[in-house]
C-alpha cells in the first residue's frame, strides 16, 4: 500500500492508523505525485491512497496515470473539499473510492480492506 500526502502530519497519522488496522500490510510513504509515479514504477502496491490536492500534481489526474501501471493499483482518492463533482471525476479516473476528509474515520478503514480483497476484520485491541 501506497499513502500519497504532502503533509507529514497527516502521512504519518494515516500510517500508524493503517498499519495498526492492517499489520501484514507493507505501507509505503509519498509526498507529491512525482514520488507516487516512482514509488509506483518500482514497488507496484496493490493499493494507493492519494490525496487530491497534492502540491505538484491533481490527485484525480494522477489516478488516470496510476490506472496504466500493470498491474494496477486500486486507488483510493481523499479530499478535503468532498465536492461531488470531484467524486465523480475520481471515479470516471479509475479511483475505487472517493473519500471526503471529514469522512475518514469511518470510511477509510472498510474502502481499504475492499482494495485488498479483505471480507473480514479482526480490529486491533485498545491498550
């Protein structure tokens, strides 16, 4: 799995949400679309979480781009605006899910299980 985002605080609160929900999962980090095209180009995840308002590149632009690498990953678009018409856009780009910002705690988790081909959840323990 790919996290695309240009912020650090947000990468990293994404990763550590992730990869508590999805231990097996090797979860790799971007900061622009130029780092997701090569991350992509060499290590091919499965999954790319993207965010749509990257500074160097249109998130739902770069889906169409990231539907071309074989295999291709399911992409996941989250934006902070959460406007239908860039919903739309995202899936007529290839995303398998568009995901608002203010919808992330409760969307995330099940659209990346779907990604990887996860019926069932066992969710981590609370300390």
């Amino acid at each position: 799995m790919l996290i695309v985002e240009a912020r650090q605080a947000r990468r990293r609160t994404l990763h550590d949400l992730l990869a508590a929900v999805f231990p097996e999962t090797r979860i790799l980090l971007a900061d622009s679309g130029a780092s997701a095209l090569a991350t992509c180009g060499a290590e091919r995840p499965q999954v790319v979480l993207l965010d749509s308002g990257l500074p160097d590149a249109d998130g739902i632009e770069l889906t169409e781009q990231l539907r071309t690498y074989s295999p291709a990953p399911a992409v996941i678009v989250i934006s902070d605006l959460g406007r239908p018409e860039d919903a739309v856009r995202a899936r007529a780009a290839g995303a398998c899910a568009f995901i608002a910002r203010d919808q992330l705690a409760t969307a995330l988790v099940p659209a990346v299980a779907r990604a990887l081909g996860i019926t069932r959840l066992d969710r981590p323990k609370k300390p």
